[in-house]
C-alpha cells in the first residue's frame, strides 16, 4: 500500500472548522508542519491566539481526524502559540514593548465595560499571554480598586513609571497616582495628555495585548485614542436594552470612521438566573447584542450572564476569572477571550518593526 502523502493528511485536517477563527486550520496556515514516518506522522500546530485552554481539545479531534485516515495507525499532535503584532491605524507609530492593544469600548455607562475589560484582560492572561490593562476612564478609574492595587507606581528614572502588578497583569491608572475620592477636574486637553503619558510614559514589559478599558461615549479620550494611539483592534460592550443599543453602534460607527477594526460585540448582563430556583429571565431584552452585530457586520463575541458574583467579586478587587477560575462564568471570559483574540489573529500583520529605520548623518 501506498504511502500516505502529506497533502492527504492536509485535506482531512482542513475539514475541521476551528471554533474561535471560524476557519479551518489549513487556510489560516496554523497547521506548521507535518512529518510521515511509515504509519505514524506528527503534526505541529501554532495558533496565532492564546488559548490553553484549548489545546488539549484541539489535539485530541486532530489527533482523531488524522488517524482516520488508512494508513495511519497513530498520530502526534503537538499545539503551541506564537502571538504575532498586528497592524493599527495608517501613520500612528508603534509603542515599545506592546505588540497589540485591545481597546473596550462602549457607547454609554452602566453596562459593565469595565468589569467585562478587567475580565478579558485576566482570561487572556489565563489562556498564556502577557498582558496589561490601561485604565484610561481619568474623570472615574475603577481598575485600581478591581484589581485590589493600592500604593503609588515606581519612577527608576524620574521620567517614566513602572506598572504596578496585580494576577500577573501589568496595570496603570491615573487612580495610581491620585487618591481616590479626589475628583478630577480637569478639561478636555488635560485629560487626553494625561491618557498620552499614562500610555507611553510607562514601561510595559513584553505584552502580547495591552486591553484598554475606556471611558464611555464618544468624546476627547476616544478620539485621541483613535488618532494618536496604534490600536489594533476595538471590543464593543453592550447590554441588550435598546438604549444601550443604540449608543453602542455610534461606538461602532466611531472607529470604523477611523479605521480601528472592531473586532466584535459582547453582550453583558444577558440573562438573569435566579440564584434560588434556577429560572431564567431576559431583564434587558433578548438577542440585541446578535442582532447589532449581524446589522453591522461585526463578530458576536459571546453573552455574558447578570450574576451578582461577578459584581461581589470584582468589589472586592478579585474579578471573577481569578477569584473562580473553575466557574462557568470564567469559562465564558475565556472563551470570549479566545474568540477575540483569534478575530485580532486574522487582521494584517505588522512587519513594520522588521525593517530597519534608515538614519541619514550629516558628516
């Protein structure tokens, strides 16, 4: 009998539809390498996306589809990821020491983006990638107290400030560096330079994603953001109450206007389970958050529940994916996550950083 060839192992791996890309892994060029040893081959595959917590399943329906092929009697899959930089908007330089920022956006208060931005950023951070969570809400920062972080960030210099540390993420915030019952007086061009140096006067330290939690609405932070900051892509949180709908498809609008790509919707306080007798209840509405995004041609990214957990832990300083990481809550952040990163995964690649700047010299 013949030898099976690579290109057949190919086609039957290519049938499996990854979950998270929504592609298969084929033709998103995840599958790396595949070596024939007489009835036995080993697969690597490189995901583009953090998500350890998948790989063992990944594996395993590899491992499955190729050792249905005759031929074959054992198969070695091994899964690993490499999280590339990708491209932000045209003419906005590159900050050292990030490969991509997520910015968490939502059109009005009172949906939850804060709560949702700390736990996505704590769910990539799970799925094995360096993280770091920028609070750039100056006029009301929350991710000191969600966090549980007190004391004032380090200065070696004098010019620049460390971040400070919290369940293995980088963190600032202007809550750092002020008390916090101190309001913040301040106008428009105030507060976006203090965004500027909060962002780049910090010494982020390798971070695969820098999530930026930003304030709600569509005012100063979020323009300069866009102008100004390299964003890789925009994660819009809404809930399903109309009004929320509708502020959160200007959000949308906003940085499809400036080329940010949205990467998808998140749909918070989705269902209520009564924590007594189990009954589901949609308080806000049903579905909004689907339908926003199949009306603009954005990814759904996931629903979350109304669980007063998820309020009582992230009060408390310890956000629900570290506080109960085995809870089917921390399982729908990380898988959130997963799907969010993977979207990001699939945008252009940014090859900028590879080419060497020329600097001409006057002699």
């Amino acid at each position: 009998m013949a030898d099976v060839t690579q290109a057949q192992i190919e086609e039957q791996l290519a049938t499996y539809i990854d979950p998270y890309l929504e592609r298969d892994l084929v033709s998103t060029k995840a599958i790396k390498d595949i070596k024939v040893d007489g009835d036995k081959v080993e697969i690597d595959v490189v995901m583009g996306f953090p998500a350890k917590g998948y790989h063992d399943e990944l594996a395993a329906r590899l491992k499955a589809l190729a050792e249905g092929i005759d031929g074959i009697s054992s198969a070695t899959v091994n899964v690993s990821t490499k999280i590339s930089a990708h491209s932000a908007q045209k003419g906005v330089k590159h900050i050292e020491g990030i490969k991509n920022i997520i910015a968490v956006a939502s059109g009005k208060g009172g949906v939850g983006k804060s709560t949702t931005a700390v736990n996505l950023a704590l769910a990539l951070s799970a799925e094995g990638a360096s993280v770091g969570m920028l609070d750039a809400d100056i006029y009301g920062p929350s991710q000191p107290r969600m966090l549980g972080v007190s004391g004032k960030p380090e200065s070696l210099d004098g010019k620049s400030l460390e971040p400070m540390n919290s369940y293995h993420l980088q963190a600032m915030s202007i809550g750092f560096l002020v008390d916090e019952e101190t309001p913040m007086i301040w106008r428009g061009p105030m507060v976006t330079q203090a965004l500027q140096q909060l962002l780049n006067d910090t010494n982020w330290k390798d971070l695969d994603y820098l999530v930026i939690d930003l304030p709600p609405g569509t005012g100063d932070i979020q323009l300069t953001l866009a102008q100004q900051v390299p964003v890789s892509g925009a994660v819009i949180v809404t809930t399903p109450q109309d009004i929320a709908l509708l502020d959160a498809r200007k959000g949308l609008k906003m940085f499809e206007k400036v080329e940010v790509p949205v990467l998808g919707v998140i749909e918070n306080m989705s269902i209520h389970i009564c924590s007594e007798c189990g009954h589901e209840e949609y308080i806000f509405g049903q579905g909004g958050g689907e339908r926003m995004s199949e009306e603009n041609n954005a990814d759904f990214l996931g629903a979350l529940p109304l669980d007063k957990r998820i309020r009582e832990e992230t009060d408390s300083g310890k956000p629900t994916v570290v506080a109960d990481p085995d809870a089917r809550i921390s399982q729908i952040y990380r898988e959130i996550a997963r799907r969010t990163a993977a979207k990001l995964s699939l945008k252009t690649k940014d090859y900028a950083a590879r080419f060497p700047q020329i600097v001409i010299q006057n002699d």
